[in-house]
C-alpha cells in the first residue's frame, strides 16, 4: 500500500484537510530489467472505511524512453 498526506476536500463533510490518499500496487512483473506493478489502484481515505478508489488501471506495456527520444 502507497499512503501520503493530501489537501482535499473530498470527504463526507466536504471540508479541506489533509487526508490519508493512495493506493495498492500489485501483479509485479519484469520489464527492461525493472520489477514494475500491472495493477494501480488508487483513491481517497485510504486506510479507511471510506476508501475510494477512483484510479484503476492494468498496465499492459512500458516503454523506455531512450536517450534523444522525445
């Protein structure tokens, strides 16, 4: 699990705090060398039973940008 603090208001009372914001990382595999996650997830109050994961992808290719590339 990733957690940082946050400025947001997005909370059942819909006020500005810092809130715990996140995500879980999972499904490693190996790419160029590199053990990456293929499974993001990600969202608000995480850690908490108002945890909302808005941010959902599964990664499927990772290029590296060479030396020059734009």
């Amino acid at each position: 699990m990733v957690v940082i603090q946050r400025w947001s208001n997005a909370n059942s009372e819909q006020v500005y705090r810092e809130q715990p914001f996140g995500g879980h990382l999972s499904e490693f595999k190996e790419f160029g060398g590199y053990r990456l996650p293929t499974r993001v997830e990600g969202g608000n109050l995480i850690g908490t039973p108002n945890y909302f994961p808005f941010f959902k992808a599964d990664v499927t290719a990772i290029r590296f940008p060479q030396c020059g590339d734009p």
